[in-house]
C-alpha cells in the first residue's frame, strides 16, 4: 500500500474522535455569567480559545470536511474496483461460452478475444484491489449469472446475436463508467489502469459493433461509434 493510500485511511479513521473532541474544546471555554444575563458581546468573544484566531478553527473544520471528502471518494473507488473486477470475470465466462456455442467463427474469435484480454486486465486490476482491500470475486454477480444462463440455452445465430447484444450493452456502460470514474479519483495508480482498460474497452465496443450491423443486431450503430478508435490489429 503506497503512502498517499495509508494517509487517505489513516484521514478517514481519525474523523469521529476529531468530532467527538470538537464540542469540549469550542463549548468548554464559554464562562460563567453570574448575573444570569445573556451577555452576546462577551459569549461571542469569549468562544476564542486564548492564541487560538477564529480562522484557525475554520481551518480545522474545513480539515475535517477533507477528511471526510477523502474517505467518500476512497469509498467510491472500492466500489467502482469490485464493480470493475464481477464486470471482467462475466467477460471471461461469456467469451468461453461464445467459443464453445457461437456459428460464426468470427463471433467465436470475438469471444476468444474477450477471454484473453480480459484476463490480462483482471491480472492489471489485481494489485489496486488488493491495496483496496477488494476481495476478487469467484462467481458472477446476478444480473451476469441470468444473463449467463440465459445465453447457455441459446444456440447458433440465436446464441450469436444475444451474446453481441450484451457485448454491446456492456462495453456501453464499462465505457462510460470507466471515463467517469478517471474523472473522479485522485488515486494515479488507478487512473494509470484506467486510463490503459479504456483504450481496450473502446477497441471491444468497436468490434462488438462491427459484428453486430454484420449479424443483423438492433441498436448498432451503422457507422464506427464516435470518438472510439479502431481496433489494434490482432498477431
């Protein structure tokens, strides 16, 4: 685990007792009034603690606030790993699955493709989910297994077209989800992988679309989708 990683943790681990010793030591200085008068001139002044400027306690709330910020955004990136890591794992088991049951061979290919490079971003994953503390998944989410299962009873052009229908569903959103999130996270380890899985995602929806308008799949685009570059040639 790098050091920006353990600060993050480190950060969102000390928020509830800086909240919990805020109260004393701001309520804490408040004097007495013995005459029983409310006095807001002298309780205004008085709630400074003695070298300690008003700014200085903005600048610990607004330290808290950080904090706190830091520790939603670590969050979101466990989140969007787990997410990252079931998305790779239905990728691999579709692909074995087109390669077992596709007509086409170049459906069949495809899916060979899918198979291999996914396992290679799933091994590129792997160290950030670990400093993450993301457990790898070993079974499909369950919108993946239905979908699985779904594709298993189908066979030749029907198994063709369903399975390039979620090839296309999902590069759709990996894509999408994958930019997002390279806008979001202040982790450079995480965006280095991002920024790398993104040109493979877009080089997939390319190829995921060119076979689809050749099957006949609705919701294609009848053109290369935009600002996605062509697919690296295959050895």
């Amino acid at each position: 685990m790098n050091g920006k990683r353990m600060k993050r943790l480190v950060l969102g681990a000390g928020v509830l007792g800086a909240g919990f010793a805020m109260p004393l030591a701001v309520y804490g200085q408040i004097p007495q009034n013995p005459s029983g008068i409310p006095d807001t001139t002298s309780r205004t002044s008085s709630q400074s603690t003695p070298g300690r400027s008003p700014s200085s306690a903005s600048m610990q709330d607004s330290s808290l606030n950080g904090s706190v910020s830091d520790d939603v955004q670590l969050q979101k990136d466990r989140m969007f790993v787990r997410k990252a890591e079931e998305g790779g794992l239905a990728q691999v088991q579709f692909g074995q699955l087109a390669q077992q049951k596709a007509s086409g061979d170049d459906v069949k290919k495809f899916g060979q493709r899918m198979v291999e490079e996914h396992m290679t971003l799933r091994k590129d994953m792997e160290p950030i989910a670990d400093s993450l503390g993301v457990e790898p998944p070993t079974k499909l989410a369950k919108g993946d297994q239905d979908e699985y299962n779904k594709l298993s009873s189908l066979s030749g052009t029907d198994f063709d077209k369903e399975y390039l229908t979620v090839m296309l569903k999902d590069h759709r959103k990996d894509l999408h989800d994958f930019r997002t999130e390279q806008k979001q996270t202040p982790d450079p380890d995480l965006q280095d992988v991002i920024e790398k899985r993104i040109q493979i995602i877009a080089a997939h929806l390319y190829l995921a679309n060119k076979l689809a308008v050749a099957n006949g799949v609705p919701g294609a685009y009848k053109a290369p989708p935009p600002a996605v570059p062509p697919a690296p040639p295959q050895n």
